[in-house]
C-alpha cells in the first residue's frame, strides 16, 4: 500500500472531507463551505486525496467536483484486514 494513501488518511480534515463525499459528491465550494478555514487550504486537502486516489474529479464548467475513489477504500479494507487479521481477510 502506498504511503500517500496512509498519509491522507492521517489528517483530521481530509477524513472529514471523505465524510462528506460518502453523502454526495461534491464542488470543492460545497466543500469548502464546512469548513471554516480559506478555500486554499480545503483545495489543498483535497489535493492530498485526489493524490492518493482517495477521490477521482469531474470538471463541470468553472468547476471540479468531487466523488470517492470506492476502489481505493476496498483495496485499503483489504490491506487492514490481511495485515491485521481477522475474518474476513479475504473480501472479494
């Protein structure tokens, strides 16, 4: 597993971002918005995500949204589950 991908997780508000985007996917603006800190660093965060392949955009217009990499959360689900044990390690 790659370490961008860990790393991303790591931060408080790119999970909170990932949060979001399991209810709908989203403008970077709607994102933005839950967030009281400048666009800058919300387009920055999601910036990390998209690096790690955590989220996949789609330019609209003027605009880029935003919708989650479901592929990358079962290989990460799969990665926990065979390194940490358990039943279950081996999701299709």
């Amino acid at each position: 597993m790659d370490d961008s991908l860990l790393c991303a997780l790591a931060g408080p508000t790119r999970r909170r971002n990932l949060e979001l985007l399991t209810r709908e996917d989203r403008t970077a603006c709607e994102v933005a918005e839950q967030f009281p800190m400048a666009f800058a660093s919300v387009s920055h965060h999601l910036g990390v995500l998209k690096a790690a392949d955590l989220v996949a955009t789609e330019r609209e217009g003027q605009f880029i949204r935003y919708r989650l990499n479901t592929t990358v959360f079962q290989e990460v689900v799969r990665y926990f589950m065979t390194r940490f044990g358990g039943k279950g390690a081996d999701l299709a």
